[in-house]
C-alpha cells in the first residue's frame, strides 16, 4: 500500500490534472502542426482538391437553401409572399413590420409561447441533462447491484416508438389532472436515454476512478467528490448532452400536440401550426408572412447556441464516439 | 494493491474498467444515490405508462356496459384491420427507401470532411449539421411552402418551364417527405460517423503512407471499419425514426389538396386520430404495442446485437 498519490489534497490533485490536459493538449498541437508541415495531414494525397470541395458544396447548398428562403421570405408582406418569387426579395421590405406583428398578433401570443418554450425547455430539458449526467456518473463509476439490469431497460427503451408512450402518457396524465399544465410537458422530458448513454462513456473516459480513490481516502462524500472534482472533467460531455437535450424539447411536436389543449400553453411548435391552419379555417386570412417570420424566430436561438458552443459539443460528440 | 506512478496517464483510460469493478465482492449501493433520480423518473414515464398500455389494450369499451375485458379481441381486429397494414406498407417502404439513401450520403459527407482535402472544412461541418437543429414543424413548413404550386418554387418552376410538376401528388409525396426527413437528419448521422472517423489515430495513416497504401485503400480499410461501428447506432435510430413518421405528413395534411393525407397514412397517425378523434384509446393502445413489438424486432434483427457488443 505505498502510493504518493494518497497523501496529497484533492486540490493538489486537480491542479496536476489540469496542468497535465494542459501539456497534453499542446503536444498534440505540436502534433498536428508537424504532421500538417511533413505533408502528412493526409498522407496518401495531401492536397486540397477544388472538385471534392465542390461536389461537398452542392450538398451543402441544398442543406442551406431552405435557411435562405426562410429570411428572404421574412421580409415580404403578405401579398409579395404569394406573388413575387421564392428566392428573390418582395417589393416591400417589410423584416420589422413581421417582427413586429408577430409580437403583437392576438394580443401577444407568440411571446407567451416563447416563453412556454423556455420553461420547458429549462426545467425539462435542464432536468434531463442533470438526471443523465448522474445516472451516466453512475453506470460508468460504481459496481451497484442491479447496474446490468439498468443498462438492459434502458437499451430496450430506446427502441421503444413514442407513440407507445405518448398514448398511455396521456391516459394516465388526464387521470391524474395533469394534463393542458405545463407539468405534461415537463415530465415525459426529463428522460434522455441518448444524455444517458453519452454521459455513461463520457464519464468512463474523463474522469479517472484513481482521482475518485484519492478524494474518498481523504474522506470527502460522494456527492462532494461527485461536484468538485467529477463535473469539472465532464464539461465538454455536459454541453453535448444539454444542448442535445435542448432541442429535443424545444423541437418537440407530438408531445405538446396531445397534451395541451390550451393555447395559453403552446409552445412554438404546436402555435405556429396553429396559425398556419388558420389559413384552411372558415373566415380564416392566411398569415402565412407571420409563420414564416414567427419560423424564423423560432429557429434562432439555437441555431445561435450551436454556432457559439461548437468546440464543446464537437468535442463531447468526438469522445461519444470512441466507444464505437 | 498499488497505484500507478501519477493521478492519470494515457493508460489509465484502459485500467478504469478494471478499477471501477475493485469492490466486486462488497455490496455497493452508493451508485443508487446517482442512478436514483432517473430510475425514478424512468419508472413514472417509461415503464408504468408501457405497462399501462399493455393493460388497458386488454379491454374495450362498449355502448352498454362501459369498459369490459376483452381478451385478445383489440389484436384480432388489429390483424384484419386493412388501413393498420395500409400505412404499416407504406412506412417500411419509406424505411427501406430513405435510410439507406440518408445513411449513405451522410457516410459519404462525413468522409469528405475528413479527408481533410476540402477548402473550408470547418463551414461544411457544421453548415450541413445545422438543419438537425430546425424544428420537425419548421422544416416541413418552408418545405411544404416550397413545394407549393401555386406561389411555391415549384409554381415558378412549372410557369419558366412549362411543365406541370406537382411535387404534393399522391404518387410522388412520400418522395416529397422523404426527401424533408432527409434534408433534417443527413447532418445528424454525419456528424456521429465523422465522430467515429475522428477517434483514428492519425500515426495510424502515417504508417499506412508510408507501406505505400493510396487513399482509396486507407478509406478502404481504415476509415470503412471505423464506421461500421458507428453504422449500428444509426441504422436503429433510423428505423425507429421513420418507422415513427408522423410530424411531417400531420402538419403537410392540409398543405397538400384533397384527401391524399389520410388519418391512417402512417401507424403513428392512425394511432393518434384512433385515440384523440375516434375515442378508441384500448384499440390505439394495442397498435401502439404491436407497432412497438414490429419496430423492435427489427431493430433487433438488424444491428441491436452487435450494439450490444460494444457497450460491454
């Protein structure tokens, strides 16, 4: 039983762990700075090719196309969106007069269901990025007895279509008074199998179980171990997890559609169908300008927490992807 | 027993396995304080509501005498039941037609971003990811505006070219719609196998270089393996998803003319207007699990196994 490692404070510990991932990371900056110089980046074929770029960029016009005619078409009025052409401007520029009418369209709606989206996407999809990251800490870190038959049901689970859940979820809900409250919404959110699963590897590669032996030798909980040393080392994780949960809700559709009856409770999703029914409605006016602007509103946000967070979730994704 | 000179080295990301199952002989229950809160949560939405299914779908409701037990009676009629087959035909196909294809150009895309021969890779990684971010309802929104003939591109396609396209027919919209799941989930699956293809060492293609290897045989037999493992994961995410359709044909419902959309043109459409419009929420209940039983089963038979294999 003779190891130094023992007699050192948790903190001392920490902070060798970082200056090591410090050291590591720059010799792989070396690394990859001498590989790219000897011409081995791509060893076989180092060049850059003009013909792969443009064929890869054909694909990416058609995924970005749609994005340009989403603003192109935020910018018309009404009557130029059913008129003038798809892919080029109205005659009107009329960006903050949509932006505007999208706030203030029957009384404010669309703020609300914003703000029914942040909820839910905060306490659900925030609830479920904790839960994962816990019960992946779990699978990957302690020997618990019934750990196999965990993993067992929630593999199983995955398979599980949503549409086995979402009818018996309702049934049930309506049972117990819960649904059209935002509490319908919340609960079936809180579970990620896919936080699971990438916080159960995560956590393998990340953390090491010696870190854990030292902390709990100098007598510190589990919990306390858990927040001070754990989390820190899984940050990359944590963001994929988060952000991935983040969209699942935020984009959720089929839930919010059998659950909530009342407007007051929609999220974007589920109202900005609603206006664009409006159009095939008796005596209803198309609105189609305010869908497409309210679309665009919608889409924002995260395309804007997915540019910003890259490098984490990249990352997170990459170590993810090691198991395989 | 002793440690290992320093905290952590290259090699202990191999020894965790080891480590962690130190205490085998001693009952630990301190997991249970992490994996509690989602057991919890998991058993109130995931396995109570299953089980819960599977009860009801043993009962029926009738005209005299409220709900009954049944039997098996809900799947005798599921068996007989043509618009259940109906739309069942119709998303294997779409299965067997539009995963491939989407797994295929995301296998292709993920290889082109790592071949590092691109100008701009960073801008196609992630501007090919980005429509996996846009919501089921928005894509299909501005894809149904699209499609549109009327004031749709496809309108001003038809009037330059004089042709009569109509991409929301009903011999051609499950195309239409395949080709919107496509546009949502090509990023997605892309950004997994270029996650795989990542994890190479690259001291790996070095020596590959070096025995003289050309770049078609390092694809050939470096990065192909590679990306077999991650094929498992998103082939049975895939099957589960379009066998799942429902958001894209329920929000194009009443963008495409006519009754061409209909209540049962998907199990999960069926299922919905069968418990939400028709009040049949027993008989939706045993759809539901059928559909849960065919879906497994297939993700089982195709690639559950060897996922197995690697999450050991």
């Amino acid at each position: 039983m003779t190891s130094d490692i023992l007699d050192e404070s948790p903190s001392a510990i920490r902070a060798r762990e970082r200056r090591r991932a410090k050291r590591v990371a720059r010799d792989e900056r070396a690394e990859r700075k001498r590989a790219a110089k000897n011409g081995f980046s791509n060893p076989a074929n180092p060049r850059r090719s003009m013909t792969l770029t443009l064929v890869t960029g054909i694909f990416a016009l058609y995924c970005l196309f749609p994005f340009a005619y989403l603003i192109i078409n935020a910018t018309k009025t009404q009557p130029d969106f059913t008129s003038t052409f798809g892919l080029w401007f109205g005659h009107t520029f009329a960006l903050w007069d949509n932006i505007t009418t999208v706030f203030t369209y029957e009384d404010g709606i669309f703020g609300r269901w914003l703000l029914n989206t942040l909820l839910y996407v905060v306490v659900g999809a925030g609830g479920a990025t904790v839960l994962a990251i816990m019960g992946g800490y779990a699978l990957a870190k302690f020997t618990f007895p019934g750990r196999k038959a965990v993993f067992a049901v929630v593999l199983g689970s995955i398979s599980v279509p949503g549409i086995a859940l979402a009818v018996p979820q309702f049934l049930l809900f309506a049972k117990m008074g819960l649904t059209n409250t935002p509490w319908a919404m919340i609960l079936p959110s809180l579970i990620s199998p896919f936080g699971l699963y990438l916080m159960w590897i995560f956590s393998e590669q990340a953390v090491p179980t010696e870190l854990l032996e030292a902390a709990r030798v100098d007598g510190a909980g589990e919990f306390r171990t858990f927040l001070t040393i754990s989390l820190p080392l899984l940050a990359p994780g944590i963001v994929t997890t988060a952000l991935f949960a983040i969209v699942a809700t935020w984009n959720n559709y089929f839930l919010p559609l059998i659950m909530l009856k009342d407007a007051n409770w929609y999220p974007l999703t589920i109202g900005l169908n609603q206006w664009k029914n409006q159009a095939n409605t008796a005596g209803g006016h198309a609105i189609q300008n305010l869908v497409i602007t309210g679309s665009l509103i919608t889409v924002i946000p995260l395309m804007i927490a997915f540019l910003i967070l890259q490098r984490y979730w990249q990352s997170g994704l990459a170590a993810g992807a090691v198991k395989e | 027993m002793t440690f290992s000179k320093s905290a952590a080295g290259p090699a202990d990301v191999a020894n965790n396995q080891q480590s962690s199952t130190v205490n085998k002989h001693r009952r630990d229950w301190r997991g249970w304080k992490f994996m509690g809160p989602f057991a919890v949560a998991f058993l109130l939405v995931f396995i109570i509501p299953i089980i819960y299914a599977i009860y009801i779908s043993f009962f029926e409701k009738r005209m005299v005498g409220g709900t009954v037990f049944a039997g098996l009676s809900n799947y005798k009629r599921l068996f007989a039941d043509g618009h259940f087959w109906s739309s069942v035909g119709r998303v294997s196909a779409f299965t067997l037609i539009q995963a491939p294809l989407c797994l295929f150009l995301a296998a292709l895309l993920a290889l082109a971003i790592d071949s590092m021969r691109l100008h701009g890779t960073k801008f196609f990684r992630i501007s090919t990811f980005l429509p996996y971010a846009v919501p089921a309802v928005v894509s299909t929104l501005i894809w149904g505006f699209m499609y549109g003939a009327k004031y749709g591109l496809v309108g001003s396609f038809n009037s330059w070219t004089g042709l009569h396209l109509d991409l929301l027919a009903s011999n051609i919209l499950l195309v239409s719609i395949g080709n919107i799941v496509t546009w949502e989930y090509t990023g997605y699956n892309m950004l997994i196998f270029y996650s795989s293809l990542s994890t190479i060492p690259h001291s790996l293609y070095e020596a590959a270089a070096i025995d003289g290897a050309s770049e078609w045989q390092i694809v050939r037999r470096i990065k192909m393996p590679e990306l077999r493992g991650s094929l498992a994961i998103t082939v049975i995410f895939s099957i589960i998803g379009s066998f799942q359709l429902f958001n894209e044909p329920s929000i194009m419902q009443n963008m495409v003319p006519g009754n061409t959309i209909t209540s049962y043109y998907t199990p999960n459409m069926y299922a919905y207007s069968l418990s939400f419009a028709g009040n049949q929420s027993n008989y939706a209940a045993a759809l539901a699990i059928v559909m849960a039983v065919i879906t497994m089963a297939i993700a089982y038979a195709v690639q559950l196994n060897s996922l197995k294999e690697q999450m050991k």
